[in-house]
C-alpha cells in the first residue's frame, strides 16, 4: 500500500529518511508545445524560491524526462515544503496528481557533484 500525506497524494516520504534536499517527481517529460523550453524550470523556481529556508535548487532536462533537487537550510523546512506543496499542479504542467515531492536520498551537494559527472 503506497505511502500518503495528509493531502492524499503518494509522495514516496518514507522511502528515505528526512533530509533538507528534497526530490521533484511527476514532472512533464519536456516543455509542452508553444512554451519556451525553461518553462518547467521557471515554474519550479517561482514555487519554490518563496519558501521558509530554500537555498537552492538543481533541474535538469534530460532525454530521459526532467529531473529536479530542491535544498532548504533544514530538514524542517523540507518538510514544511511537502507538507504545503506536494500535489501543486505546477501552473497546469504536472498531470495526474501534480508533483510529488519525497526527501531525496541525498543532499543537494552530493547530487550535483555526481550529475557534473554524467553526460546527458
């Protein structure tokens, strides 16, 4: 039985131990037709950057769909961060349930050391 937050949506939060870098799942494969190509990455921006304690964010755009890790100063303003925004439709670009945000597996430091090193 999947895990849920209290709003329903299944975010995967107990797949990993709570971090202060989440992980942005549900997210469009590319940019819809008619829409500039860092409209995802804007979108995220936008949600995320007004949030208690953000600190940064890292999105990628792979041939294999969008990929994103959200950091925040602490473990609690991650939490507050799912708590608020797990499901948010993304300004109509997240389908099916919007966007599922779990605590990534590791911090934000650790993913763009690893990503600097992969081709696309």
């Amino acid at each position: 039985m999947p895990t849920s937050t209290l709003s329903g949506v299944d975010s995967g939060v107990d797949r990993n131990p709570p971090i202060n870098t989440l992980y942005v799942e549900n997210l469009p494969l590319s940019p819809p037709l008619g829409c500039t190509p860092g409209i995802i990455e804007d979108c995220l921006r936008e949600l995320f950057q007004t949030r208690p304690g953000y600190e940064n964010l890292l999105f990628r755009q792979k041939r294999t769909g969008s990929m994103c890790y959200v950091e925040f100063k602490d473990v609690s303003s991650a939490t507050k961060a799912i708590d608020e925004l797990d499901g948010n439709a993304l300004n109509g670009l997240a389908k099916h349930g919007g966007i599922h945000l779990s605590y990534s597996k590791n911090p934000l430091s650790f993913q763009t050391h690893t990503n600097a090193n992969r081709p696309d």
